[in-house]
C-alpha cells in the first residue's frame, strides 16, 4: 500500500473528505482544492457527499439554465442518446440542423447566416480569432477587463496579466481598450480604422465583475465597426440563453436596444448543462470568414448536445422564463439594494446575472460564510460576489440569500 492508499483511508470511504484526498492525488491542481465534492442534484439543489444541501446561486457559473437533472432536459439527452449519439461532422442530424435554425431564429439573423457548433465558449472564440484573420487586417480589439476563455487565441482576447503572461508569446494584434471608455474606442477607429478585423465584446463582463457596457456603448461600436468595414463579435457566452431575460444580452433594451453584431458566440447555458458552444455569423459573414476546411471539431453539433440544447430552449419558451428572470431579477436587485448592508457598496446586473459589490474585498471569506450555511455564491474578484443561478430559481429561494446577507457582519474580514 503506497502513501496515497494510506491518506484515503483516514476518512470513510464515501465521505467529501475521502474524496477530496483522492481528487488530490488523482486530478491536476489548476482548479485548487474542491470546495465540496457534489453527488446530486435537483432544481435549484445540490447534495454533498456528506448529505448537506446548498441552494445553487452559481448554476455552474451560468451553466444549468433549468437547474439540476430537470426531466425534460434529462429525458430529451437520454432519448437522443439511445438513438443516436454520436457520427461527426461527416453527417449531418435532424437536431444539429434544427438547433442551428433555432439559434438563426433567436439570434434575429439575416438570411444567408449560419451556424458553427463547438464545445464550449472558448472554442466558439477561437473561431472567432480565425474570423477575424481571414479579413486580412492586423489589428484586433478587445477591453479591459474582458475574458473570453483559456485557449491560446481566446486567451490573446482576454486581458487579465495572470492568465496571459505564463503563456506569452500569444496569437499578437490584439489591443485592449479602457472598459466603456466611448472616446478611446473613437480614437481607436480614428487611428488606422480600415486596419481592425474586429472588435470583441461581452455586453456584460462576468468574470471582471458583471459589468455591463454602459449605454450607447454598443450602438457606437456597430456605428464605428460598419463604417471601418470591421467585424462587431459579441461574447454572449455567459449573458446569452435568457440569462438577461433576453434570450441574448444585447437584445436587451437596457444592454444593447437590438443592435445588430456580426458574429455572437455562445455556449453555457445553452445546453442546460450539456457541453456545447455555438457561433452565429451573420449574413454575409457566414460564407466570406470560414470555409471549407478552414475549421472543424469532432464533437461539436453532436446530436445529443444539439438535444439538449432544443430541449433547453422549449422550457425556457414553454414556461415562460424570459419574463420570469427579468422580474425576478428587478426585484432581487431592489430587496438586496435596500438591506442599506453597510458592507454593500453596490448591487447591478440584468436578468439573473447579478454581482453584489462590497466596500472591503472580503468577497471570499463572505462566499465561505455562505456555503456553510448552505448557499453557493461565486467571489469573481476580491470585492464582488456573483450570482447566476439557475432561471427556475423562486423569489422565496432568492430571499434566503438576501436573509444572509443581512446577516453577515458589517466588519467582516476584521473581526479579532
């Protein structure tokens, strides 16, 4: 028996803490150690392996738009599964070809748009990078602040030091403008125009903080994009699939008011769980930035994440959750606002997409408070908790987030 045998059997063997020692041992340390280990799930719950529940206010960092194991999305993915699971993008499938004019369709795209299915959000803005190199134009622009995933092209997109610099050299020709600075990204467009391929944006920044473009902040980058000829590409990995209350961000009138991109990537919630990612290039763009050849996945598009994806877009129709979450989340933004918490500097956000600013960055130590008490919140910077839970959450299970924030101690982090 090696030491590693001998750790695992401190604990009881189905206990989290067993299972932590495992993970150790067995799984690569870029995530840290697991907060919990999670057995099961159902709605807006989730069980660990020691028999504690949470209420989910993360959803898999926007993922499980329909909460955990919903039946119509688990019998759609079982269905589909024991028809037919898998034949690669030599074939084509009734459900690929349905989700793809689904997403047209939700998407308001013109006609002559197309669809090109991944895995995940990251994928769907590598092929956004190589979109913006078939234009033949050198300079790509992005924001401060901005995270499009950790793949060597998305990665050039993202702007955070400390994600980038242990892979540099990066895909070059990327510039980071001021997050909402309207003049900066004039003078940017004022400075060789005719040379962006693109500008890349979140209508809604998760990971920096949820923080929304500021309003007229769209309209002027498609103003300033068509007349330069450059592509506008919207990430709405993390904002899109009703996530807003819209089905995409920028549909929003308080977000984008229906601006028209070229190209918007999405994934996440798309799948209510399921891995998928998706981008929709808008008319011409379609046919003129990728052609045959030019990119390919062996998993994208497969049926079963096409079924899921139909199955998540029916119940977000079926049971009316676009209204759901834009009233839900006016009136959780309005309770948590007027706690007056003399440790919340700010509550903003769209939908259930919501960040919780705090005046100390103490977000962690709060977010570890509430996992004990059973809530699952995400501390995306120092002082900010975000929340993205699942769209079928209740005002009621909203509350008991609120009824803890007014609990926690106004002089957290400073206690003796």
């Amino acid at each position: 028996m090696d030491a590693r045998d001998d750790a695992t059997t401190l604990t009881a063997p189905d206990s989290g803490a067993h299972w932590s020692q495992r993970y150790s041992a067995a799984v690569m340390d870029t995530f840290g150690s697991p907060q919990r280990v999670l057995v099961r799930g159902e709605g807006p719950y989730v069980w660990d392996a020691d028999g504690n529940r949470y209420l989910d206010l993360l959803a898999g960092i926007a993922v499980n738009a329909l909460g955990h194991a919903h039946p119509t999305l688990t019998a759609a993915i079982s269905a589909q599964l024991g028809t037919l699971g898998h034949v690669s993008n030599f074939f084509a499938t009734p459900t690929q070809v349905a989700l793809a004019e689904r997403l047209l369709a939700l998407a308001e795209a013109p006609a002559g748009s197309r669809v090109f299915f991944a895995n995940s959000g990251t994928e769907a803005n590598e092929a956004v990078v190589k979109m913006a190199r078939r234009t033949g134009r050198r300079r790509v622009l992005a924001l401060e602040g901005s995270f499009h995933g950790r793949t060597m092209g998305a990665l050039a997109l993202t702007h955070k030091p400390a994600y980038r610099e242990p892979f540099e050299p990066l895909p070059g020709g990327v510039e980071f403008l001021p997050f909402g600075d309207t003049d900066a990204l004039e003078a940017a467009f004022a400075q060789d125009g005719e040379d962006v391929a693109a500008l890349v944006l979140e209508p809604v920044q998760g990971e920096a903080g949820v923080r929304a473009l500021p309003p007229g902040y769209l309209a002027l980058a498609r103003r300033l994009t068509a007349e330069s000829g450059a592509l506008l590409a919207l990430d709405e990995v993390q904002s899109g699939m009703g996530r807003t209350g819209a089905w995409l961000a920028h549909q929003h009138p308080r977000l984008g008011g229906g601006i028209r991109p070229d190209v918007v990537t999405l994934a996440k919630g798309l799948g209510g769980g399921f891995p998928i990612g998706a981008v929709v290039a808008y008319g011409e763009h379609a046919a003129t930035l990728l052609g045959r050849g030019q990119h390919g996945t062996t998993f994208g598009g497969n049926p079963v994440a096409a079924a899921a994806g139909l199955a998540t877009i029916g119940v977000i129709e079926r049971d009316g959750l676009l209204a759901h979450v834009r009233a839900l989340g006016d009136q959780w933004r309005a309770d948590l606002t007027a706690l007056g918490h003399p440790l919340v500097r700010e509550v903003r956000g769209e939908g259930l997409l919501i960040a919780v600013e705090l005046t100390a960055p103490v977000a962690a130590e709060a977010a570890s408070r509430a996992l004990e008490e059973g809530i699952i919140v995400n501390p995306c910077a120092p002082s900010v908790l975000r929340l993205a839970p699942p769209l079928i959450l209740t005002a009621e299970q909203a509350g008991q987030f609120t009824a803890f924030l007014s609990r926690l101690p106004h002089d957290l982090g400073t206690e003796a």
